[in-house]
C-alpha cells in the first residue's frame, strides 16, 4: 500500500492518560495554552473528568473515550502515546500512513531536557532498585539529581527545575523504550529474560510480539550512543549483545562483594551495577560505600515486613516473573511458605517449579490462569499436593501462611505472576500483605 500524506491543521492527541501523559498534559498546557489538544482513552468522560480535577486541570480539553478511543487518529498531526498503548494499535498505524506523527512523553522530555547528564536504566528486574541506588550516590556526591521515568515519577513533574549541570536518572520500562528516538549518556541493563509477552495488565494492554521483540526494545536504550558514551550491562548478557551494533563503550558488571542491608543475593549484581556508574562519574569510593552501607529494600521489593514468633515475614510483591520469584527463593533457606499465583504474563514456570520443590515446604496461591499454570509445572514433576492451597483473599493466605508455619520459617510473597484479578496492581497486593500481617 502507497503511503499517503496530506496537511492537516496542528491537532495534538494524548494516547491514554496515564501519569506520564498527566504530567504531560500539565506541561502543555501551561508552555502552549493555545495548543489543540484531545485525550483519547478507553475509559469514559467521568473517568477521566475524575482525572483532569484531581491534577487540578480547569482547561476544558476535547475528550475522546470509549468505543471511540482510537477511532480517526489520522485528524492528529502529532499522537503522544502512553507506553501502555501499542504502536500496533490500528488506530495508530492507520494515522502513521495518513502522516501523523508519533511520540511519546519520554520522547519530548529527552528532546527538551537542559541537561544532557542522564543516566538510563532499564532490564526486567532490579531497574528500581539500581535506578534509586545511583540517585542516593550522586545526591551523597554533592550533585543536583532527579529520580524519574517508570518508578512512578514522570520526569516532566521536575523538567522546570533542571539546570545543565544537574543529573537525572531514569528507570526506563521496554514500553518506554521501543519506540524511543534518543539514548541516555548513560545506559544500564541490569538482566534481561522473557517478560511482558502476553498481555496481562486491563490498563496497560502492551505486550511485545516475542523475545525478539522485547529484547530489541530493551537494547533500543544504546540506539542512539556514541562512542563517548557508556553502557553498564550485566555479564550475562554479552551473548545477546553481541548480536546488536553498540557504538558506546561496554563495561560489564558481575556481582559486587560489597556489604549491605539489601535482603537477595541478586542484590550485588544491582550494587555492582551502580558502581560502575559511579566509576564513570568519577565518585570517590568512599561515598559510594558509605551510600551502599544505608541503603535498604525498596517498597514491595523483597521488603521486610515482620518477625513474628520466630517466622520472617517478607514482601515482594513487585516479583511478577518467574525469574524474579526464582532469585527470591535462592535468597533464603528451605521452610519457605510462598504466597504466590495471579495473572498470566506469558511465562515458563518449568524452572519455577523446580526450584520451589527444593525449597517451598508450603505454597498457597492466589486466584489466576498463571496459578493454574504453576500448578500445571508442579504435577508434572509430582510436588505433593497437600503442600498446595488455594486461597481466594489476602487475608485468607496469610491467616494460612501464620497458622502453617513454626519457628524458623520464611513467608514470602512473591508471586512470579501479574497482580490483576483480585488485586489492582503490585502496589495494593503487597500493601494487602503488609496489612494483614500486622493484623497478626
């Protein structure tokens, strides 16, 4: 089919409105109050009314929902997609032929931010934590940094307050990447395996075709470096970068021997990758030890919540692969009761199950086609059935968890599944955990 093109008159839609486009939509509206502007989203106009009022929008803007989300984007010069949002969508391909063009907000900010010192990091696990640990290390430095991108913080919240010497690191997710069009002066890979290749999330539908997929847009951070610029990559994944041209330099990284509080053994590939970035910047190693000596689990990250009657009771809900559960189970002896089970993202649990038949004394799942599947592993390799129950509630699992353990016991929640079906998100699920077992 022949590309057509055709002038249009300077209309700017919004592709779903998540937090970065939010933040977007504040940005432009205050920088171009004359700008004509649509949010196009497959909720309803009270939905997002709901939205525009709490971030404190008074502008009427043009709204597009529903059935009509996606309907005519080509009456768009420029279409800023949310990384929830597939640029497969017919919607967008069919604007893509009439001559829109397509963006996104990490897009814009890269293209308008005053400092070029940004740090980027990315990978399937651990980008959080390595992200927020190299933050901590050039506060501690004495530099102006910003902490952003898909750790919850959209950057255009802070792009007024950047100066050019200031640094900003980013954690940067796949759907954030694959159609970026600049790259950091610092990339970072952390671990890449197999993620995001089903559909699993109601409000974010993206997934990528396959691994192929998912690992080109992971690699897409180094795109656009030269060969003044760095990429930290773990050791292991030489074998699949050896396949892409990276014009910047490569420093890998293994695990790191220092000392810390960080609970998980995969823990000191994190550290070890911040390290590295702070070799590149030139950070004394006092500061970083003194940096990596403080610095404690995140939120929901292999997070400790409790001990009770000699039972350790940790929260990992942000554990959505198998992998991730895989490193969580390898960081503790066996008596493990594991809380785990949910959406299905696509994933081989073969492993998974291996592992748990090692270590897991008692495993109770959640409600979901992925617990099913887990299941499914674990027949295959005769793991006994009376360790097996099946909980249909938060409080139901952990009065389950507490009445089944003894001194010396682990429970963990970490789940190697999405969150969605009995829980809105990882955020709710791990809190749900939390409160529960205080409740004890």
């Amino acid at each position: 089919m022949k590309k057509t093109t055709r002038k249009k008159e300077e209309k700017v839609a919004l592709l779903g409105l998540g937090l970065e486009n939010q933040s977007l939509l504040k940005f432009l509206i205050k920088k171009y109050p004359k700008l004509d502007l649509t949010i196009c989203d497959l909720r309803n106009e009270n939905e997002i009314n709901k939205i525009l009022k709490k971030i404190k929008i008074n502008k009427k803007i043009k709204l597009q929902t529903e059935r009509s989300f996606n309907i005519n984007l080509d009456k768009f010069s420029l279409l800023f997609r949310s990384p929830g949002w597939p640029i497969s969508c017919p919607g967008i391909q069919q604007a893509l032929q009439a001559g829109s063009k397509l963006s996104s907000p990490m897009n814009l900010f890269f293209q308008l931010c005053p400092s070029k010192n940004i740090i980027g990091v990315s990978g399937s696990k651990g980008k959080g934590t390595t992200s927020s640990l190299i933050f901590e290390i050039i506060k501690n430095n004495g530099k102006k940094c910003f902490l952003g991108g898909n750790i919850g913080i959209a950057p255009f919240e802070f792009i007024n307050k950047i100066k050019k010497e200031d640094f900003i690191v980013l954690e940067l997710s796949s759907f954030q990447l694959e159609d970026l069009n600049y790259s950091p002066q610092i990339a970072v890979l952390t671990n890449i395996f197999k993620e995001h290749l089903s559909s699993a999330d109601p409000f974010n539908p993206n997934f990528h075709k396959n691994f192929k997929f998912y690992l080109d847009a992971k690699v897409n951070i180094t795109a656009y470096q030269n060969k003044k610029n760095y990429l930290v990559a773990n050791k292991k994944l030489e074998k699949y970068l050896k396949k892409y041209k990276v014009e910047s330099q490569i420093i890998y990284f293994q695990k790191s021997k220092t000392k810390s509080k960080l609970v998980g053994d995969f823990n000191q590939e994190n550290i070890a990758a911040a390290e590295s970035v702070a070799k590149i910047l030139k950070i004394k190693k006092e500061i970083v030890q003194k940096t990596i000596n403080k610095f404690t689990n995140l939120e929901h990250r292999l997070e400790f919540v409790r001990s009770l009657s000699n039972v350790n009771y940790f929260d990992n809900s942000f554990s959505t692969t198998p992998e991730s559960t895989i490193a969580d189970l390898k960081s503790f002896k066996q008596n493990i009761i594991l809380l785990a089970g949910g959406s299905d993202k696509g994933a081989n649990f073969t492993n998974l199950a291996k592992e748990i038949k090692k270590r897991v004394k008692l495993i109770i799942f959640f409600p979901g086609k992925g617990s099913e599947r887990i299941i499914k592993s674990l027949n295959l390799i005769d793991f006994p059935s009376k360790k097996i129950k099946l909980s249909p509630s938060m409080k139901t699992a952990v009065n389950l968890a507490f009445k089944n353990s003894k001194g010396g016991d682990t429970v963990l929640l970490s789940t190697a599944c999405a969150s969605f079906g009995i829980f809105k998100n990882y955020k709710e699920r791990g809190s749900l955990f939390q409160e529960e077992i205080k409740k004890l």
